[in-house]
C-alpha cells in the first residue's frame, strides 16, 4: 500500500491483527491504529488415521493465533467407549506418540491453549485394523497328472474387500506362473502337469505375501520378492 493510499481521509482508524503487515504500516505513517489478537486455531495434525494394530501413529501439535507461547493436551477412547484416556497434558512438545492397543476406533482430543487460558479443540477418528493374515490353503497335499487341486483363498484382519491371487512354481525351479489375477472369487482349480514333482503356491491378499507349500504350512509369511512375484 502506497504511503500516500489514505490521503484526506479523516477519522481513520485501522483495526489490525497484532504484528500483521496492516499495524506496521499505520505505525510507519502515524495512521490511528487498533491491533487485535487473532483467534486461537488448533493446526495439529496425525500422520495417519488409519494403522494396522501395533503401529505408531506421531500426533504433531500446532497452533497460531491467539497469543503465544501454546500448551498441549491431548485424550483419546475407544469410540464406543466413555472413559478418556490422557496421552497428554499440558505439554510444551510439539508432538507425542500414540499406539492403540486394540482393533477399534478410536476417538482422538487435541487441545491447544494459548497464554490466555483460551483453547481450541480439534477431534479425528482413527480407524485400528488386526494385521492382514493369509489363511488360504490347499484342498489336497498330494495329486495325480492331470487331477485338479482346488484352492481355496481366504484372508482376515486387515481393511476388508479381499482380492487374490494365485501363482505356481516347482519346488526345486525359480520361476513363478500366474495361475490368476487378483479376482475376488475365493476358489481356483490347479493342474499339476508334471508327476514327481512338488509344487509351492503362493496368493496374495490385499498385498499380503504368503507362501503355501503342498503340504499345507499356510500362514507362513514371505515378504521376499525372490519367493514369488509381486
């Protein structure tokens, strides 16, 4: 704003927030000024809302406005439950830990407070799913030439809205076949093509990697690429 923007105004007067660009340049051309505090807002954040059982979520308290320096608390409780639970009170730090301790949601309080004793409140839901576990298995552990092996392809925990996928390969090779695509059907038939031979199955469920071995020890995690495609 140019200094001469206001010229032949009379009675002006600016009401400003404290410390803007507004208040600075009525002090710099001895315009009438008000300043005003501007209001207290809760800026904190969680880097997630949604986490698989046992993971941390890092909840980061902010705040602007009001007047500074801010304290922090934070409470949370299951969201069908009454009782909050204090993960924080008070607090200088800028940000603390939360891990669940149960598959549920969970209702989270941030407060903020300036050094007026005026708050601000945010709520977030964050959603605890139990860990993605594959528990799909073989209909046989032994199988002629030409004699179809049906599997069957099952999964919990997780978010739900399963799909899977199947692959093959001898024991003793190193590379993988598709059997089929991620579809959300939960049985597909093999076909052995080759007698004296064992084979390892491997379906994925929502991107879980487990290794199914012809002899049924499913629920065996294998995260390795080397072990099947991804």
């Amino acid at each position: 704003i140019g200094r001469d923007a206001f010229y032949g105004c009379t009675g002006l007067k600016i009401v400003c927030i404290k410390g803007s660009y507004a208040e600075q340049y009525a002090i710099e051309n001895n315009i009438p000024y008000k300043s005003i505090t501007a209001p207290l807002k809760n800026t904190s954040t969680l880097s997630a809302k949604k986490v698989t059982l046992g993971g941390k979520i890092k909840i980061n308290l902010s705040a602007a406005g009001g007047i500074a320096p801010y304290k922090y608390s934070v409470l949370y409780k299951k969201s069908t439950g009454t009782k909050w639970v204090t993960l924080a009170a008070n607090t200088t730090k800028t940000s603390v830990s939360f891990v669940p301790k149960a598959a549920a949601k969970y209702d989270v309080r941030l407060i903020a407070k300036d050094s007026a004793g005026k708050t601000s409140s945010k709520a977030v839901t964050v959603t605890v799913t139990k860990p993605l576990t594959n528990i799909s298995k073989l209909g046989a552990e032994t199988a002629k030439v030409g004699e179809k092996v049906k599997v069957r392809c099952y999964a919990q925990g997780g978010t739900g809205g399963y799909t899977y996928a199947v692959y093959y390969k001898k024991s003793a090779g190193a590379k993988w076949s598709k059997l089929r695509g991620y579809k959300s059907t939960n049985a597909v038939m093999f076909t052995p093509k080759a007698a004296n031979n064992s084979y390892r199955h491997f379906s994925k469920s929502c991107h879980a990697h487990i290794s199914i071995p012809c002899h049924r020890e499913s629920g065996k995690k294998s995260c390795s690429p080397s072990c099947a495609p991804l």
